[in-house]
C-alpha cells in the first residue's frame, strides 16, 4: 500500500510538473519570447551543422524592425532651373520620389521648390602661348532662401503605386491637351486621399572654384543647407523638424596623371512626432550619406553613438570609386517617462521635475544617451546609379540654368540594433532584394 501510494504520488507530481511545462510552452508559444526561442532555436541547429553566418541567414528573428522600414529600392527624378539677371537668382524645381520597402508598401511622394537670392561669380580668364594654356581661378558663391511643399502617397504594393503614376500622368497629359476631349477619361480620374503633407523652409550656402595650368586641373565646390518644416499625417500625427545638409565635391589632376578627390553629401534630420492629442509619441534622428566602398558592423559598434563612430571611419567615396549610399533610423519612443523628461528637458530647457533651467549642453548629452540606451536603430547600405543631363548659360548680365537628373538605389545590406550585443544583419531586410 504504502508503495502504491509513493508511485501515486510521483505519478501525481509528474503530471503537475507536466501541466507547468505545458502550460509555460503555451504561453511562450503565443508571445515575442517564444518567437524569439524558435529563432535562437534555428540559429544553434543552423551552427551544429557546420554552417557559417547563421544569424545572418536565418529569417524571422522578432527582435528586427518591421519590413514597412526596410526601403529596399528607391528612384528619384527631378528637374530643376533657374534664372540670374546681374547677382539676383530665382530658381526652382520639381522631384518624383518612389521607395518601395520589403512588405511591398511603395509611396511616392510629389515635392516643388522654389527659391530666391544672391549669387556672385568671377568668370575667370585664359591664355595660351609657346604651348601651354592656363587659366585664373573661376568661383562662384549663392545665399538662397528656400521653400518646399510635399504631398505623399502610400500604396499596398509597387503595382497600385505604378497604376497611380500612370493615371497622374495621363492627367496632367489630358490637362495640357488644348483639343477637346468630350469623353474626358483621363480628366475625370479623382486622386486618393494624401497620407502626408510636408512644408520645409531654410538657407542654403554654396561656393565653388576652379583653375588650371599647364594640362593641370584643380576644382573645388561645396555647400551647406539649414532649416526647419512640419509635416502632418493623415492619421492626426503631426512631425516638427530640424534638418541639415552638407556636400563636397573635390578633384585635381593632370592630362597625364588623370585625376584624383573625393565627393560625399550628408543629411540629418531630427524630429518630433505628436500624436492628435498633441501628446508626444516619438523622436527620430534620420541619416542618409555617402561613404566609400562597404560597412561591417558586426561585433564592431553597438547603438546610435557606436554606429556613427562607423560611418566617419568609413569616409567619404573617392572620385571614380562606387561609393555606397548609407540610410539609417534611429527612433526613441517618448511614451516612456525617462525618456520624454529627457526630450523635454532639451527642448524647453526647463527641467520637467523642478521647473529649473537645464544646461543645453548636459541637456543634450542626455537625450543622446537615450538614444544609446533605448534607441530602436538601423542602418541601411544601396548601390546607386545616377545620371543627369543639362545646360548652363551663365553671363555677366543674364545667366540660366536647366538640369533634369535621376538618381536610383538598390538596398545591399541592412543591419539594426536589438539593444545590448550590438548591431546584428537584418536577413529579412537584405533577403527582400533577392
């Protein structure tokens, strides 16, 4: 009796510990955490069996952002001009921006500029005698007051957003055609409702010089762009933001050294995104630059700090090198006390807890330490191709310019940052391309 009662027992407090186990791997099975088991799962199966880059390889780690992030193709057409009489320049332009992201969301955004302001130059001379030729330096130098306005689209697949193209342009066709058309068709297409709007005002300095002497050359141009905008979502978000711009453009040689330099351009922008409420959702510090050749961040940086230290390293893109074109995003949710007290603290320069003035400086480093600490960041690298085509008049009196150009990128490698551990290959993102 008494052993029937021990195995009872046991077999009691075996089906116990069964219905735990079974209970536990229930609720892993319907949560991240048990997702997240599965991948790390895969991944050890994946190095059991001999195989290399099994993080990279294997699909459907949760931790990675969503794929709606993951802009894996992106083409830009623009066409631009302007007009200078005496050292007073008007210009303006049109651009077409399509991005498609991995789940097959595509947008295409629609933006006109237009700006004003005072451009100086010096024609520089040239002289040739006994064989050789040389030139004065050629330099030019604008201050230009810009404007933009910006409406976007967003589709559930490349094919509606390409159908939405087609009809716009058949629109704009049937709007230019001075016969009559009684039945109207392409007229009478109705466009679907905007997903954003954006307006975005700021100062853009630029300058440039160039001479050569004896079949050497040497050139030298750059500009830098400040300013601020708003864009509102149709969902009610409302966005404020800060962004800035820089380029480079160098290069010297000879007719028979051939030549040498580099060329890079940046931009950053920094936003804050309001809910309809006007409660604060999120701050977001975007990227996008040209870096020279590849970027590895495997085991090399962790966070938004270690990622920026990266992408100096890797330096601007040689003249005649295939530089790469480099995104990243990092977004901190501000739904999280410590971190909106920090964002606020920045912004307001008052202390939210007790109404005394923060130090700008101290202020910044520690919204930049959220960033390192709860930033959700990726990074993103694209093959471009570039092409431009233009003419360029520019008298002592009377100048003008016109210039269509188009710029297409394809995504070749993606990482993000799950928090501690560092950066790891985002395989969902990359494979999309393939």
């Amino acid at each position: 009796m008494r052993l029937r009662s021990q195995t009872g027992q046991t077999a009691a407090e075996y089906m116990g510990a069964l219905l735990i186990v079974a209970a536990v791997i229930g609720v892993l099975v319907t949560t991240n955490a048990g997702t997240l088991i599965g991948w790390d799962i895969n991944v050890l199966v994946c190095r059991i069996a001999g195989q290399g880059g099994c993080e990279k390889h294997t699909p459907g780690n949760p931790e990675a952002p969503p794929l709606s992030q993951c802009v894996i193709s992106a083409s830009d057409r623009s066409l631009e001009a302007s007009v200078k009489v005496f050292v007073f320049k008007l210009e303006g332009g049109v651009t077409g921006i399509k991005r498609v992201a991995a789940d097959g969301t595509t947008t295409i955004t629609l933006k006109a500029n237009a700006g004003a302001g005072l451009n100086f130059s010096t024609p520089g001379a040239s002289a040739e005698g006994g064989g050789a030729e040389a030139s004065s330096p050629k330099g030019e130098f604008s201050v230009t007051g810009k404007g933009e306005f910006s409406r976007t689209w967003k589709f559930s697949s490349e094919g509606d957003a390409d159908s939405f193209v087609d009809h716009v342009v058949d629109k704009v066709k049937a709007k230019l055609d001075w016969k009559p058309d009684f039945l109207q068709s392409a007229d009478d297409y109705e466009l679907p409702p905007q997903d954003s709007d954006t307006v975005y005002g700021g100062i853009a300095v630029a300058g440039s010089s160039s001479a050569g002497a004896g079949g050497a050359y040497a050139h030298y141009g750059g500009g830098v762009e400040a300013g601020v905008g708003a864009r509102f979502s149709a969902n009610g978000d409302r966005t404020y933001f800060f962004k800035a711009k820089a380029n480079v453009d160098a290069r010297a040689g000879s007719s028979l050294a051939g030549g040498f330099g580099v060329n890079g351009d940046g931009e950053i922008m920094i936003g804050i995104t309001y809910d309809k409420n006007g409660h604060e959702k999120a701050m977001t510090i975007n990227g996008v630059g040209t870096i020279a050749g590849g970027l590895d961040l495997r085991g090399s940086a962790e966070n938004l700090s270690g990622l920026l230290g990266s992408i100096e390293k890797a330096g601007g893109a040689a003249t005649g090198q295939a530089g790469k074109r480099i995104e990243f995003e990092s977004t901190l949710d501000l739904t999280v006390p410590a971190n909106r007290d920090a964002v606020r603290a920045f912004i307001d320069g008052v202390n939210p807890a007790t109404g005394g003035p923060v130090d700008l400086a101290l202020a910044t480093k520690a919204v930049y330490d959220r960033f390192d600490a709860q930033g959700a960041t990726n990074v993103r690298l694209y093959d471009v191709s570039k092409d431009s085509l233009g003419v360029d008049i520019d008298g002592s009196v009377l100048g003008f310019s016109a210039k269509y150009s188009q710029s297409d990128a394809t995504l070749t490698d993606a990482w993000f940052d799950p928090g501690p551990g560092g950066f790891q290959p985002w395989f969902d993102c990359s494979a999309a391309v393939h």
